[in-house]
C-alpha cells in the first residue's frame, strides 16, 4: 500500500507466507481501520 497525507507519503509492504490461511483476513481488517492524519513536530 502506498499513500499521502500532506506533508509526506508512506508505504506499508506484507508479505503472507501462507502459514496461516486466516492471515490475509486479519490483515485486510487491520488495514481497513487505519486512519492516517497529518501532523507538525
């Protein structure tokens, strides 16, 4: 996954390893609820 908020781009790269058939569930869920906001230091 690749993305923008204002002020930088991010990247999130998973690889399933097929170990566990309930992975790519689970990380589908995980991604679906993050929510990226932009903030100053």
């Amino acid at each position: 996954m690749i993305g923008y908020v204002p002020g930088g781009w991010f990247f999130l790269y998973y690889t399933d390893m097929l170990k566990d058939s309930a992975d790519a569930s689970e990380m589908e869920k995980l991604l679906s609820n993050l929510k990226f906001t932009a903030a100053s230091n």
